[in-house]
C-alpha cells in the first residue's frame, strides 16, 4: 500500500512545524533547560536555609535570650 497524496501532505506539514519555523524544537528544549536550572536553584536555596538561621525578624522573647 503506498501512501495517497493526502498522507504524503499531513506527513510534510507535521514535519514542517516540527522542524521549520526558526527552530521551535531548540526553542522549547531551551525553556525546558531553564525550567529545571531554575528548579535547581530553588533547591539550594532551601538547602541554604536548613542551617539554622532564619530570615524573619527575630520576636522579642528571641532577642532577649540573646542579651543574656
């Protein structure tokens, strides 16, 4: 069975907006790949913060352990 005329066009503009188009294609592969550096480095940051120290400002009970 050989492909009609109808297969042979659907099979040309499938490939045309995979592949044609200023490379849509490395375009996506390009969001993706800052997506997951950004996932990454969201990552370190909580790693950052479970050393102990905290980022809101400390209550008063807090700071006075501290004085003494």
């Amino acid at each position: 069975m050989q492909p009609g005329i109808w297969q042979i066009l659907l099979i040309a503009a499938l490939a045309l907006l995979l592949f044609g188009g200023r490379g849509k294609i490395s375009g996506l592969m390009g969001d993706a790949a800052k997506g997951i550096r950004a996932f990454r480095e969201g990552l370190k940051g909580e790693d950052d913060k479970s050393t102990g120290e905290s980022v809101l400002p400390r209550t008063d009970a807090e700071k006075e352990d501290l004085k003494h």
